[in-house]
C-alpha cells in the first residue's frame, strides 16, 4: 500500500517536474524565435535604410540634372519629372499649357519666315504649345541643324511625351515609378525601376555581409518615410525557425512519451498491488483456514493428555508425559491464537471491546502462565499495578499482549532462573508498563525491525530457527497496542536484559 502511495507520489512530483520543464521550453523556444525575428526585422531595416539611400541619392542626381537642363534644355533629360507652377516640363509634353499663341502663330506660319530661336530654344515655349505647331517647329528647326541629334530625340520624345500625375511632399516619396520631392513651386523626381534598385542594394549588402548567403529582399508600400518598406526573406533563418519548432515538438512528445512511462509504471505497481493484495488475502484466508482447523485437534489432545494425567499412577514410568503434552498442546495453541489474532486485525476484522480494565490482573496471568514453562524456571515480579488507574480496553487483547512479552523472555532468556519484571507508573496521565526480563538482549539495530512480521533474530548461542516461534509476536504485541492508542517499543536493553515500554493514553 505504501509501495502504491510513494509511486502516485512520484507520479504527481513527475507530473509537475515535466510541466515546469515544458514551460521552460515553450518559453526558451519563444525566446530563441523572437531573437530570430528580431535578426530578420534588424536585416530588413538596415535593407530598407540601404534602399531609401539609394533612391535619395538617385533624386539628388536627378534633381542636379533637371537644374542643368533649365538651362541646357538639350541635355538629356530622359527619366527626370519637373513639374512648376503646375506646367509640366518634364517629361516633355505639348498641348497641355495655355497656348503661347505667337510663338505658334511662327512655328506655323508658312516658310521660309525665320524662327526667333535656336535649335533648343522650343523647349523654353514647348509646354504653351500644341502638339501640331511643336511638330511644325521641330521639322523647320531640324532643317536648319540637320546633325544635331540631341534636338532630334528630344523632339521626338517631347511628341511622345505623357502627362504625369503624382503628389509630392517636401520630403521624398516614392510615387508610381518616380521618386519626388516638393522644392517650393517645383516637384521634381527621378524615374526609377524598383527591381533594379533592389537588386544593387541586395548586392551591396550581400558583399558587407549585412545579408546572409541566400536571403533576398522584396518590396511593400507601407505610410512612412519614402513610402517603400523591405522584407526580408531568409532561407536560413526560416530554416533555424523550423529546427526551433522541430526541437520543441520533439521535447514535447518526449515530456508526453515520460509522462505516459510514470503513468504505465503507476498502472503496473496498482497492478501489481492489487495482485499482492489477493494473494495476501488469500494467504490470509488459509492461514486462517489452517489455524481454525488446528484448534480441534489440539484441544482434544489437551482434553486427553488431561484425562491420561489424571488416570495414569504418580510415579509411574509415564513420568510427566501428559503434563508436557499439554504444555506442548498450550504452547502450539498460544501460536495458533496469535496468527489467528494477527489475521484478523490485519484484515481489519478486529474490533477491541472496550470494558474498564483493572491491570492488577496482569500479575495472575503472568504468575499461570509461568507455571506452565517445565524446563526453565520463570520467576514473575509484578510492581506498581495497583497505583495505576482503569482504562476502557480489550482485556482479551491486552492478555495476548502480554502474554508474548513473557514467553519471549523466556524462550530466549539464557539464564536461570528467568526473571520477568513488571512496573507500572502513570507519567503525564499516561499508564507506563515497563517489562524488564534478564535475557540476551537485542542489538540496537534490530530494536524496530523485530517489531515487524515475521521478522525474527538469530539469538545467542541458540538460533531463532531452533527456538519456537512464528515472528509475529511482537508485531501482534504492537497492533494490540496501538489498536489501544497506545505505543509498544523496546525502551532499554543490554546484554543483561531488555525492556519493553508499553504507554497507553
Ligand atoms: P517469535 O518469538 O515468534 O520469533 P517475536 O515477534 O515475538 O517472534 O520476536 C521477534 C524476534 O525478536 C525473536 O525472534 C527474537 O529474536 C527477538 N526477541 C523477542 N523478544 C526478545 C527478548 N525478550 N529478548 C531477546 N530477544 C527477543
């Protein structure tokens, strides 16, 4: 029973153990994945700085450009937005402003009138113009510098120029395919083709290791700064996520897999306790079977060995034949009366009756069954019993008690006469019997295991085996008393004696 109780305890302690490990777990794994997204969210930002410096410094070269053509309006102007006062330069396109009515009114005046400008000087009016007189203006001017190729592709990308629309801030921003910024009446911006871009700043920050082997960037609009954010994409630490993960649904299943061992082994030890259990109460059941069926014949061989005594002369050569049988029948029943007592309270059968008990008479019990040992002589001492108060108690059951602390003293006492002292005090309300006898003693090692069933000694020069006995007079001795409430102990012993306590309250 014992046995089952420290397992469920175990079982419970293991429970808990295996909890708190797996909350370690889940929290050590939630740690080691919040540093890896903490890795991925720090690569992503120093990827979106990179980007967002790139792209400001492709404005400021653009800007220096649209700067440069304001007054070189034949530099190359392709991928640049300008846009002031709400005209649009760049891009180039016709037909959008208010007509400059004269500067068409000459473009398409017919020839040979002269222009009033050069080759680039159109670009100045190119916005206040329709699409037909930038066309007219562009063909005669051509003539008039028939190598001057910078005039002839802005001309023809200034006729195939398209409207932008985009809203810029005082701060860059990246709109559509263009980066912008207000500068007082003017947006500027530069065309940019955000692949491209990437894939240089991934470069750059694969060659200063700011990204790993194999991570890759892409792109999201989000609100703040130039309205572009990056994310990362990283196989390596996708992968250190997933060993993560793995390792924590492995450690579980393991806790799981011991959890279901403690609960097997609790299954197998109530198993196997309850199997003990039957047996035990089998064995009971025989014991008790054996003993019962013993009684009959030992009290007939008494009845006769008696009537043989009484019929038989004295003197005779039959000597003390049948006074020793029926010691010998006595002692056989006395051992017979115990295991019987010993199954019953184990089996929890055994109710002491409670009638007022005067311990004087422990002193007549003794003194008979002294008389009863042939060989040895036994000699009884009996103090202090009529000091001591009543006490509710099964005398039946005290008998037995005592009954077994004499006989023990003298089966195993070595000397002669065997002396067996009683006192009795009252300590703190407590009746305190002390018995004393002048046998072997009992090593201090052995002074509680003799107390357990069946659980015998090898005594001096005469081992236990040799002398009579089961093992289950002190224990039985213990049951009766703590059935009492009281305890039974051996509270001093020597190789001169030893001396049982027995303290009931
Ligand atoms: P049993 O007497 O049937 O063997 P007990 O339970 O009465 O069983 O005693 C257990 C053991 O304790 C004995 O085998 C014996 O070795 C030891 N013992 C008991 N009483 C005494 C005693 N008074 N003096 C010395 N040894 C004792």
């Amino acid at each position: 029973m014992r046995l089952a109780l420290f397992v469920r305890l175990g079982f419970v302690l293991l429970i808990a153990a295996l909890v708190a490990f797996q909350v370690l777990f889940v929290s050590e794994s939630r740690e080691a994945a919040a540093s890896i997204e903490a890795e991925r969210v720090l690569r992503a930002a120093r990827a979106t700085e990179a980007l967002e410096a790139e792209l400001v410094r492709r404005l400021d070269v653009g800007e220096a450009r649209i700067e440069a053509l304001e007054t070189l309006p034949l530099l190359e102007e392709e991928g640049l937005l300008w846009v002031r006062g709400g005209v649009q330069w760049l891009p180039r396109v016709a037909e959008l402003g208010p007509r400059d009515e004269a500067v068409e009114s000459l473009c398409l005046a017919p020839l040979p009138d002269p222009l009033p400008f050069r080759g680039e000087g159109i670009f100045r009016h190119w916005p206040f113009l329709s699409r037909k007189a930038a066309a007219q203006c562009c063909v005669r001017l051509q003539r008039l510098e028939p190598r001057n190729e910078a005039l002839a592709r802005a001309c023809q990308r200034g006729l195939a120029g398209e409207r932008v629309e985009v809203s810029a801030r005082e701060t860059p921003r990246l709109e559509g395919r263009w980066v912008v910024v207000q500068r007082g009446d003017d947006v500027r911006g530069v065309e940019v083709k955000l692949d491209e871009v990437l894939t240089a700043v991934a470069q750059k920050l694969h060659a200063q290791a700011t990204l790993e082997e194999g991570d890759s960037v892409e792109s999201f609009s989000r609100v703040e700064g130039l309205g572009v954010g990056l994310r990362l994409v990283s196989p390596r630490l996708d992968a250190r996520s997933q060993t993560l993960s793995r390792a924590l649904t492995w450690k579980t299943v393991l806790l799981a897999f011991t959890a279901l061992l403690g609960l097997g082994v609790v299954w197998l030890t109530r198993l196997a306790e309850r199997r003990r259990e039957e047996t035990l109460s089998l064995q009971r059941e025989f014991i008790a079977t054996v003993s019962h069926e013993l009684r009959t014949p030992l009290a007939a061989i008494r009845v006769l060995a008696e009537t043989l005594e009484r019929k038989l002369p004295e003197g005779g050569p039959a000597k003390d034949y049948p006074q020793r049988l029926v010691n010998a029948a006595d002692g056989l029943t006395f051992l017979v009366d115990n295991i019987l007592s010993f199954n019953r309270i184990e089996s929890g059968r055994l109710t002491p009756k409670r009638e007022p008990f005067t311990w004087t008479v422990l002193q007549s019990w003794l003194e008979n069954d002294a008389r009863l040992s042939l060989d040895v002589p036994v000699e009884v001492q009996c103090e202090g019993l009529d000091t001591l108060p009543a006490r509710d108690a099964d005398a039946e059951l005290l008998k037995v008690l005592v009954l077994n602390l004499l006989r023990n003293a003298w089966k195993y006492g070595v000397r002669r006469p065997v002396r067996f002292q009683v006192r009795g005090e009252l300590l703190q309300n407590d009746v305190v019997l002390r018995f004393t006898d002048n046998g072997p003693g009992i090593p201090a090692e052995s002074q509680e295991r003799i107390f357990e069933a069946f659980h015998r000694l090898p005594t001096v020069g005469n081992s236990a085996a040799s002398t009579g006995g089961s093992g289950l007079g002190l224990a039985l001795a213990r049951r009766i008393a703590e059935l009492h409430g009281g305890t039974l102990r051996v509270a001093h012993s020597t190789s001169e004696g030893s001396t049982f306590e027995l303290r009931l309250r």
